[in-house]
C-alpha cells in the first residue's frame, strides 16, 4: 500500500526548489500579517479567529492542497515521466495511495503547522483558537490532498481548475451561497475545529457528524477512482 | 525464448485510425518497425508495452495479456520516445529508483549503468545530459532486471553517429543473447543496420514484413521517377521515350521540365547522359521527384 521509491521521488518532485518556493509563500505571508496584526491591534481572539479562518482555512489551505496535490502526479503525467512508475510490478493502487501519503503530508506541513505558528503569535493560543484552526488544517489537509491528486490524475489543467475551486468555490461562493457551504471541506473542517475550541468564535454549517462523514467519503472516493484512473492511463504521444 | 503475438490490433483516436487491424509475431532477436512518421508506430508500441488499451485485438506477451497486468513488467523493459525522466535526480539516482521498483537495488543498478557505459556520468543530474547520455540512462532503467522483452520507441533520435553505433552495438548483443528486442524507426538505413527482420507500417497497414534483403527489393523495384531540366526538353523526350528502360514521360509545363519514369534504374542512369550528349543536349537538372521515404511506403502499401 506504501512504496518508499515512488514516495521518495514524490517528495523531491514536490519539494525541488521552485515547487517549495511557491508553497512556502502563503505560509509565510500568514505569518507576516499575523505579526504585523499583533503588533499594530495587540491580542484579539475575533480578530485571531478572523484571520486565520478567512486568510489560512479559506484561501491558504485550499490552494496549498491544490499544489501539492496537482503536483504529486500533474507533471509526471504531464512530461510522460510517470512510465518509469506504471511500468513496474508495482500496483496501481499502491502508487495512488503512495502520492496522496505524500500530497496529505506535504499540505499538512505547509499549512496545519503555519496556522499554528500563526496563532499562537495572533493571541496565543487563547480559547484554544490556535489549536482548533490547526485542527481544521490537518484534517482539510486530508480531503485537498486527495480531491486534487484526483484532479492531477485526470486533467492536464488541473492546476487551473484546483485554484478556480479553491478561490471561487470555497472562498467566495462559499460564503455566499449557502447550498455551497455544505459541499465544501473547508466547513466540514470548521465543523471538526468547533468541536475542539470551547466557544462561539468557530462555527459552521454543517454538524460534527456530517462533516466527518463527508470528510471520510470524498477521501476515500476520491482516491479509489484516481487508482482507476491511473490503471487506465493511457499515455498519450507528445502532441 | 518470448513472444509477443499482436493479434488484429486496431486502435484509433476519435475518427483518427491510428492502427488498423494489425498481426505479427514478434520473437526472439532485434526487430525493426519500420514507418513513416505518423504511420501508428507509437501507437503500436504503447498497445505492446500495455500503455494504450487495444481498441479491438489481443496483445499477448507468451500468452498472457499486457493491457492491465503489472505483473508484465518483470518481463518488459520500455525505452520510451519522450524525454521526461525526472531531471531532478542523478543517473544514478533515476536507475536506482527504477531497480528498486523491480524489487531490486543499488547493484543491480549499477550493473545496467555499466552495461551503457554511463557510469562516468551516473553523479550528474539528468538535466545536464545530452540526448545520447539521457538515452543511454534510459536504457540502464529498461535493462535493470534483464528484461526479456526490450520495447524502444525512436532509440536513435537526435543520437550523434557514436552514440548510434554503441546503442546498436547493445542491442544486437541483446538480440544474440536470446531476447526478444524492438525498436521503432522512420529511416530506412537504421533498420537495415541493426535489425534482423523488418515489419513495415504505413498509415496503420501492417504493409510489409521480412529480412532487409525483402525489404530492400520491394522498395527498389519500382518505377523510379526523376524530373529532368534540360537545353530542349522536347527533343530528349523523344531520344529517351525511345530505349526500352523508359516507361513514360510527359511534359510539365508549369515547371518547364520533364517527368520520367523509369522501369530500370541502372540501365536509366546511363542511358541518360549518353542520350544527352549524342543530340546535344545539356541536362540542366536531373532529380528524383519521388525518393522521399513516404512515396517509397506509399509504393508499398499500394502494391
Ligand atoms: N493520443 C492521440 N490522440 C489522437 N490522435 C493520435 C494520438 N496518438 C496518435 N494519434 C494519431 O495516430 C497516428 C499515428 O501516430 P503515431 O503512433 O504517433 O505514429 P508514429 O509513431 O509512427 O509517428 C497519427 O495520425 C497521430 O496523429
Ligand atoms: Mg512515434
């Protein structure tokens, strides 16, 4: 179910310089404002809450998830370099849950442990905001990496498409349209983090129990097809 | 011993048929694919490497499917056409990795990097290679596990005419050994150097198969056509429609010059300049209109 090889050569693809520079930019401006907002307006909990809700799980996470996730399988797919993996006795399957390993990994680094760090520089970690956010971050992690793995399996495009989600889906219509807010990981995240800070400064729209499940379906439907999809790759010429 | 039988292989893109109902055994030895560009070749060869699902046939490597068997590849080792291969990584980093997805290792790889005489470069990372390194290390991941089927798209392409001799030079000594080798070309003269059977594709046609010799005659005796520009162009015609080697001749107006066929090649070349020279005349161009590789393959395919 795991293999070390094409987990490895996952890693320095995502990780190579240009590919870390780019994940690395939003962490880092996250952590900017959040020293900047501390400095200028002191330790707030709303505004903590704010911040790392509508900057970190609205727009950060989603397109962190979307790099990594693209960028797991995309550009083999892509520049026909994944030959060298789907013409070994290795199972399909294996190589699908190998990369999301490596994609939920990868996210998670660059976006649960910024929040974090965020949050605690924002008001340290009062009402448990700090935790709670880091919370909706791993388990968003989740349900990105493997939404997007999905997409980099299917579409060429899949870059542009995982950020027109992640931008208009989740961050503007989302807060928009109602109906869009049930159908979006980042309120089933919130859903996860309510349960875990105490107070009223985290809500969401949909209950724990909802949320959860929808977590674990889209995850684990997500990935079974990108397994298929990948069984019936066919690699096309250099057109 | 190991044999791919491709059997009634068609396959096509939308209306576009890129493969058209093909069978041939491929065995033991290095055989040619023979085929213009854009004749299905990749196509075929993806169909054979189980990367493309035959849209109708079977291809069967001794007997067991390729399409959708992993298991397939302890046998199979593919030297693709395109040139990603993680560039990121050394020569031998990239042959490592592919041995250790065989369940192999580090001296397995290094044996296969031996093998192509890369080992002098096997610390660099592949996106400092020339094409001739990056094919060669491409041939070290396809060689890792002894494969013994090697299935190579385009191997010489862009190869300076060194690394073309050792590549050929591997892969008869892949063929002695007994395995069964496969590489595609679009230039006659590679094929004729290296393979021990030719099977000729044109436009997804199985069109024609057997040893250089064959092939070579079936694409030699046929009527060679050559635009000729001379001094008087009526009076040559004359002269020339004359002699037996000559088939036929007509007049091209638009491009002031005379097209004519030959039946016999030898005998044409030297009747020409006599001709010419016992009326007079002064041959200003003489040029074959027809020697391009596809109107040899479209001769063939139409015979
Ligand atoms: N993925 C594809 N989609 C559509 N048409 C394709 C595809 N791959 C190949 N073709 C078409 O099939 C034909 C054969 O192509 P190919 O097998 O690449 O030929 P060759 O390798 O002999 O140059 C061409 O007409 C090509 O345009
Ligand atoms: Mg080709």
């Amino acid at each position: 179910m795991y293999d070390p090889t094409v987990a490895r050569l996952t890693y320095r693809a995502l990780l190579g310089r240009r590919r870390a520079l780019i994940l690395g930019i939003l962490p880092a401006l996250l952590i900017v404002i959040s020293v900047l907002v501390r400095a200028l307006s002191g330790t707030d909990d709303q505004t903590a809450s704010d911040l790392l809700g509508g900057f970190g799980l609205a727009t950060m996470v989603p397109i962190i998830g979307v790099i990594a996730g693209t960028g797991a399988i995309g550009p083999e797919i892509d520049d026909g370099s994944v030959v060298y993996l789907l013409a070994k006795p290795v199972k399909r399957p294996t190589i699908i849950l190998t990369k999301l390993f490596v994609a939920i990994a990868v996210t998670m680094a660059f976006s649960a442990l910024p929040m974090m760090i965020s949050g605690l520089i924002l008001n340290g970690n009062g009402q448990q905001v700090a935790v709670a956010y880091t919370v909706a971050a791993l388990v968003a992690s989740i349900a990105y990496a493997a939404m997007f793995l999905l997409l980099g399996t299917v579409s060429r495009h899949a870059v542009i498409f995982g950020l027109v989600y992640a931008l208009v889906w989740e961050a503007l219509f989302g807060s928009l349209v109602s109906g869009a807010r049930t159908l979006s990981v980042q309120q089933w995240a919130l859903a996860v983090a309510k349960k875990v800070t105490d107070s009223d400064l985290v809500t969401s729209d949909v209950s724990l129990t909802t949320g959860t499940v929808l977590l674990v379906v889209v995850t684990v439907a997500t990935t079974w097809y990108a397994g298929q999809k990948l069984r019936a790759l066919t690699l096309a010429g250099e057109e | 011993m190991t044999t791919l039988n491709i059997d009634h292989v068609s396959r096509w893109f939308g209306n576009v048929v890129a493969v058209n109902d093909v069978t041939m055994t491929i065995g033991p030895g290095v055989t040619g694919l023979l085929g213009p560009n854009g004749a299905g070749k990749s196509t075929l060869i993806g169909m054979m490497g189980g990367f493309l699902a035959p849209s109708t046939g079977s291809v069967t490597l001794d007997g067991r499917p390729v399409w959708r068997n992993e298991q397939i590849y302890r046998h199979i080792g593919i030297v693709p056409e395109r040139e990603g291969m993680y560039d990121f990584l050394t020569g031998r980093e990239f042959v490592v990795a592919n041995a250790e997805l065989h369940g192999l290792g580090a001296k397995e790889a290094q044996r296969a990097l031996a093998t192509v005489e890369m080992e002098y470069a096997q610390d660099r990372k592949i996106s400092t290679y020339s094409k001739g390194m990056r094919q060669r290390v491409k041939m070290a991941s396809a060689l890792v596990h002894e494969p013994s089927l090697l299935l190579l798209d385009e191997p010489f392409n862009g190869m300076d005419p060194r690394q073309r001799m050792q590549l050929m030079e591997l892969l008869r000594r892949m063929g002695d050994e007994g395995r069964t080798v496969l590489f595609s070309s679009h230039i006659l003269e590679e094929v004729e150097q290296l393979a021990w059977h030719i099977e000729v594709i044109v436009a997804g046609r199985h069109a024609a198969s057997g040893d250089f010799r064959k092939i070579r005659r079936l694409m030699t005796d046929r009527p060679h056509r050559y635009l000729v520009r001379s001094s008087d162009d009526r009076a040559l015609a004359a002269a020339l429609i004359a002699d037996p080697s000559t088939s036929g001749i007509e007049v091209d107006h638009t491009e002031g010059a005379l097209r004519v066929q030959a039946v016999d090649f030898g005998r044409f070349t030297t009747l020409l300049p006599r001709v010419a020279k016992d009326h007079g005349i002064r041959l200003l161009t003489v040029s074959p209109s027809d020697e391009s590789l596809e109107s040899v393959f479209s001769y063939l395919v139409a015979a």
